[in-house]
C-alpha cells in the first residue's frame, strides 16, 4: 500500500490505522504485509462500504481533515469500488503474530 508522505508519520505512530481506497478491486489482503518507509503495514481487514458510509470521522481517522480532503487523495483511476482498510505498522525489526493468549488449559485428551 502506498501512503502520501504527509500520513506516512501518523500511521508510524500508531494514529492512523485505517486507510479509505477506491479501487476496481481490492489490492491488498488481509494478514499480508506491505512496506512503509523501513517498516511494515500489516493489513487488518479489509470491507467493502458505499461512498456515502465515508464521514468526515472516518476521513479524519485516516488522517485527513474531512472527507473532501480524503477523496481528492482516494479518488483517482478507473476505481468505482470503496474500502475501508483497518492495519497496523510494524516497526523495523518488529516480529507479528498471533496475540498470545496466556497459558492454556489443557484438556483431559491432551495428555493420554
């Protein structure tokens, strides 16, 4: 995923988890990881949403001021499809995986 320069710290931050993109068709998958800078994003979840689900809220979630700003950044290319992709960024060097869940109890089945 290719962020403009003026977002690219906010989401290094943590501020910005989210991404609004209007594509023919969905170019990223969910669990995959996409460069940043020295960094990764790793994708979240991806869902598809109407034009109109785009709030000046959610723009400003993403980063930018309202949703007119959003989609003169968004809205470029033969794209008619809107989704909104939740991630996260991980640092260079940084490992992800599954959330660890704390000890587990074992089963009676688990020790026959």
């Amino acid at each position: 995923m290719v962020f403009t320069k003026r977002l690219r710290e906010g989401i290094r931050r943590g501020r910005i988890r989210c991404s609004i993109r209007i594509w023919t068709s969905p170019h990223v998958k969910v669990n995959s990881r996409y460069q940043l800078d020295d960094g990764h994003i790793v994708v979240d979840s991806i869902v598809r949403i109407g034009l109109a689900d785009v709030t000046d809220d959610l723009a400003q979630e993403s980063g930018f001021e309202n949703v007119k700003d959003l989609l003169g950044i968004a809205k470029h290319g033969r794209g008619n499809k809107v989704y909104l992709i939740r991630f996260h960024y991980l640092p260079p060097g940084a490992w992800d995986g599954p959330q660890w869940k704390g000890p587990q109890k074992r089963r009676r089945h688990d020790h026959e």
